[in-house]
C-alpha cells in the first residue's frame, strides 16, 4: 500500500474499463472495506447488491436519462443502498461507505466511479431509485443512494494537480461579518 496522500492525489473516476474480471479477493476486500466504514451510531444500515451479470449490468446502465451508461462496461457494478427506517443519517452512512470502496478499489489498482441515484430520474420522470428497485427486488425502507461502476482501466488518468485545489475556499474561522 501507499501511502493515503498518494492515493487521494491519483484515485480518478474511471469510466471506461477493459474486459478483464476482477479476482474474487480483490472484490471481498473492497466489500470488506465497506462493512468496516463509519456510519452514525454503529448502525451500519447499508446494504450492498453487487452485480456482475452482463446482461443486468446493462439494464442498470439506463437507470438515469444520462450519466450511468459508464456501467454497462463495468466488470462489476456494487449498488449502495441506505435503511431510511435503522438511522436518519442513511444518506450520508452510504456515501461513506461508497467512497471507502472507491479508496479501497485504487488501492488494489482498480477504476471505479460513483453513479449518483438518490434524486435523479429517467427522461420519462420516472425515479433512477425505482428503476433500480424494480431490476433488483429490495424493499420499500431501502434506498439507492449510488452504484459505484468497478473495473480494470481502459485508460490511464492523471494524478490530481495540486495546483488546482481551491485552497481559498477552507476557512479558518467564522466567515467575516456581513459576509
């Protein structure tokens, strides 16, 4: 492992993948790095469906009008879903765990991106959670917060420019008065 600077600086959204599986050790380790994600008061009211059927891949990659079809192409696709009815901090108990996945999977070498769910549609207006609901069978008390895409990179992106972080907007302190 690297360090956890490096690792920030260089995990990317990746959403174009080759055609080479993911070992099943490397898969066991991101979920694992999931179950061991912080949530508000130990609830740990997440669920994970992993997907790695072709053919449901690509149903699920037209769950939103645009911006999910990066999934098809996916060797494996993890819905996150949070228990609206175990914790009022679901919503952001799954983003953790998510994001820990999207670490843990740079980690091993892998590509991954974050297909937001929660609050987006289809053209026809139709809810991206109810696509999805509907594709995997889940009950009604769980929501989608995301589907992060994970897979083999087909191509290589660049670290992030530290040259581009927008160091002026941390704050230390209160904003000035009158802002």
């Amino acid at each position: 492992m690297e360090n956890f600077k490096d690792l920030v600086q260089r995990r990317r959204s990746v959403r174009k993948f080759t055609d080479e599986e993911i070992k099943g050790e490397d898969l066991q380790t991101i979920l694992r790095a999931a179950l061991m994600s912080p949530t508000g008061k130990s609830v740990r009211g997440w669920h994970f469906i992993v997907i790695d059927d072709k053919s449901l891949l690509e149903k699920i990659s037209l769950c939103r009008s645009m911006g999910s079809q990066f999934l098809a192409g996916a060797a494996v696709a993890i819905v996150v879903l949070g228990d609206r009815e175990a914790s009022d901090v679901w919503c952001e108990d799954a983003s953790l765990a998510a994001l820990t996945m999207q670490y843990q999977a740079a980690d091993l070498g892998l590509g991954s991106c974050w297909c937001q769910i929660r609050n987006r549609f289809m053209a026809n207006g139709e809810s991206s959670d109810n696509v999805l609901r509907f594709l995997l069978r889940y009950p009604e008390n769980l929501t989608a917060e995301c589907v992060i895409g994970i897979g083999h990179p087909a191509v290589e992106r660049k670290p992030q420019d530290e040259d581009n972080l927008k160091w002026e907007n941390v704050h230390v302190g209160p904003f000035p008065a009158g802002e």
